[in-house]
C-alpha cells in the first residue's frame, strides 16, 4: 500500500520552519522572529500555550488524585512549573531557572505526600514533558557553554535526590537526564548548523563583492590600456606635427602658423585631460585625483578656442560669481566643454552665445547656438547621444535641472540649473 507523499508546500513549510530555527535571534527576541510568514512568528507562542493548557490541569489533577497533594498547593506547583514556557519564546534561560526551581519545591512536597508509593519521584511524569519542550527552546538560543551547564545541573539536581531517598526513587531522574542531554544535543546542532550557513553566506556576499570590485577594476584598466595606446598616441602624433609644420612646411602665411599652434596648444590640453583620466580609471577608488580640476575660471578658453576654430562664440560672465562649490564648478566646466563642441562637430560657423550667472542660490548655465553658417556639411552627420547623456548625469549628482533641445531657427539650446548648497561629495 503506498502512502501519500507530503505535498510541495507543506514540504516547501518544513523547510522554512527547519531554516528559521536555525536562524540565530537576538538576546530577548521571539523564537521564529525572523521569520517570513506571521503564522510562523506566531507558532513558538500557540505550541508554549498549548504546553501550557495541557499540562497545567493534568498536573494539578495528577498530583491532588495520584500524590494526594492538597489542592491548593498542587495549583502552585502545576502553574510554577507549567507557566514559565510561555516566557521561554523570548527568555528560555530565564524560564529554565524558574521552572526548576518549581520542580525542586514540587519533589521537596512530594517527597512527605503519601501517595509517592509506587509512583514516579523526584520528577512527575508531566515535569518531564514540559522540562523537555523547555529544552527546546534552551538549545536553540543559548550557546554550547551554557546548554552544558543547564545539562549537568539537571543532572544534579536529580541525582542528589536519589541520595536523599532511594527507596521512593524509581530512575525517572536518570531518563531526565539522558532526554535532556539528547534534546539539547540535537537543537545545538540545529542551531550551529544555521549558524555555519549564515557564515557561509555571508562570506560568499563578501566573495561576490570581491569579484565584481576585481571585474570592474580589471575593464577600468582595459579602458586604460585602450585610451592609452590608441587616442592618447594619435593624439601625441597630432600634437608633433602640428608643431613642426611652420618647421617643416616653407612659406606658410602667419594665419596657418597661428591655427597649427592653435591646434598643438588643444591637442597637449587633450593629452593632460587624458593623462588625468588614465590616472582615474587606473586608480583602485581609495585615492583621489591629486591635478586641480577645470573649473568655471577656464570657461573664457574654452570660448577662445571655440573662436578659434570658427564659431563665433561670445562669453557673458560676471566678474565675481562668489563662492562655488567644487562639484558644480567642474559640472558646469564640463557642459560648457561639451556644448561648444557639439556647436563645432554638428554646427561649424554658428554663432554661440555662452552665459554663466548666479541668481537665487542657483548657477545658471546656458549656451544657444544659432545655425549653421557654413554651406558644407558638418563635421559629423550623427551622433552617439553620449555627450547629453554625461550632461544630465553631472547635472542629476548635483541636484540641478538640465534642459536641452533644438530651436525654431534652426539651432541648439543648452540650460543646466545647478544649486549653490550642494554637498560636495568626499
């Protein structure tokens, strides 16, 4: 005859019970306190209530019809030593020391009842049931130290009322014993077994962690390696030819010598912002950059360069803009940078127009530029959209607003809005 196999979920239960009480738990808080599910929060409490309303009245009954203990004294006794499970959810040592102590008055009372005779002694058959579900909740909350400590003075106690009176005792202290120990054995292992799987996840969290902070310092210094031996060397070139051309080139007019020195003097700049960023991605994260950082004092050669690629760009700036802070000094320098050159690379020969001003606790940032003035095509026909994207990225770290979008004429509007009171970031 087959039996029926347990369904999925309640085998899917048993796990969580058997993982949530292996679960460790603060000093004072519920068995099963961490569990997922309300009715397992809510299971330590109905199993102790259960205990409780079951051996409560079988031990006052037992112990005033078997040991004919008078009946008030046998309510005493059965509350002190069925009562305390419903503190041993949250408090099981606490409960083991009052529930002994109840135990030991219970035995000193029986052993003058008249009815031990033939009866079990020093511990009744219902101590011995709540003294194990007690167990329980000992061994999974107290650590191996204490359970032996609660093992043996178990042991003790019953042992030295053997001494006391061998002929009323019948063994039952000995069976308490090795139940106890049982019990506490195999609820510590539980418990350590639990304990074992958190460490272990824990440590593989932190091995996770691990890896991907290796991955991603690996990609960054990739990128390095990709900056370095491709841009930063055409780079280098351009810079070497654009100063040995006036050299190299006779009879050129002084307007080319100025634009090769113009592009020489931008192509060293590209190479020190390149170095900077090298010297980023290379970096493991626990160092900052040591170079100052651009800020809104080299916007006007941003603008002079601008001109001198041919966009005619003009730049409004008061004097003195007060005091700014690090992170939108270099946002703000860094969407200048980028409008202007998405003017030359997509609109070469339009005017531009660039305006930095401070008003209500906000740098405002602005650069419109009008259409094309030039008949040819522009330097590039798309674009990747990377450049807008960096915008709002350094505009949304320091809390600002950033509208761009095409105009009615033809052109391109750039508005970056970034508060003054902004955290600077460590």
């Amino acid at each position: 005859m087959r039996t029926a196999s347990p369904s999925p979920r309640v085998r899917a239960s048993l796990r969580a019970l058997g993982g949530t009480l292996a679960t460790p738990t603060q000093p004072g808080e519920p068995l099963l306190a961490q569990a997922s599910s309300p009715w397992l929060r809510r299971l330590p409490y109905v199993v102790a209530f259960a205990f409780v309303a079951s051996l409560l009245p079988v031990t006052v009954t037992v112990l005033v019809n078997d040991y004919e203990v008078n009946g008030a004294v046998a309510g005493a006794l059965a509350t002190g030593q069925a009562a305390p499970l419903l503190l041993a959810v949250s408090r099981p040592l606490q409960a083991w020391w009052m529930i002994l102590a109840a135990d030991v008055l219970g035995a000193l009372v029986l052993l003058g009842a008249d009815g031990v005779a033939g009866r079990s002694w020093p511990w009744t058959p219902m101590i011995v049931v709540g003294y194990l579900a007690l167990m329980v909740a000992v061994g999974l909350r107290e650590p191996r130290r204490t359970l032996v400590g609660v093992w043996l003075v178990t042991g003790a106690a019953g042992f030295a009322f053997e001494l006391v009176s061998q002929a009323r005792s019948d063994g039952i202290h000995l069976l308490l014993f090795v139940l106890a120990g049982a019990v506490l054995l195999l609820t510590a292992s539980l418990r350590e077994r639990g304990d074992a799987q958190r460490r272990l996840v824990e440590q593989e969290t932190i091995s996770e962690a691990e890896r991907a902070r290796r991955t991603l310092l690996e990609e960054r210094a990739r990128i390095a390696r990709e900056l370095h031996d491709v841009v930063a060397h055409h780079m280098s070139v351009i810079t070497v030819q654009a100063d040995s051309a006036p050299y190299r080139i006779e009879g050129l007019p002084e307007a080319a010598r100025e634009e090769f020195s113009t592009i020489a003097a931008s192509a060293r700049e590209s190479l020190t912002e390149m170095r900077r960023l090298l010297a980023v991605l290379r970096s493991d994260g626990t160092e900052g950059e040591r170079a100052p950082q651009p800020g809104l004092d080299r916007v006007q050669q941003l603008v002079e360069a601008t001109v001198r690629a041919g966009v005619p760009a003009e730049l409004s700036m008061p004097a003195e803009l007060g005091p700014v802070p690090q992170a939108v000094d270099l946002s703000a320098y860094r969407i200048v940078q980028e409008a202007l050159a998405n003017v030359v690379r997509h609109a070469p020969g339009a005017p531009t127009r660039v305006s930095v001003t401070v008003a209500d606790g906000r740098l405002t940032v602005l650069v419109v530029n009008g259409p094309s003035a030039e008949a040819g095509s522009p330097l590039e026909t798309s674009g990747t959209g990377h450049g807008l994207v960096g915008m709002r990225e350094r505009v949304r770290l320091t809390g600002g607003t950033l509208d761009t979008g095409p105009l009615p004429d033809g052109g391109f509007r750039v508005a970056a809005r970034l508060p003054l009171d902004t955290e600077e970031p460590a």
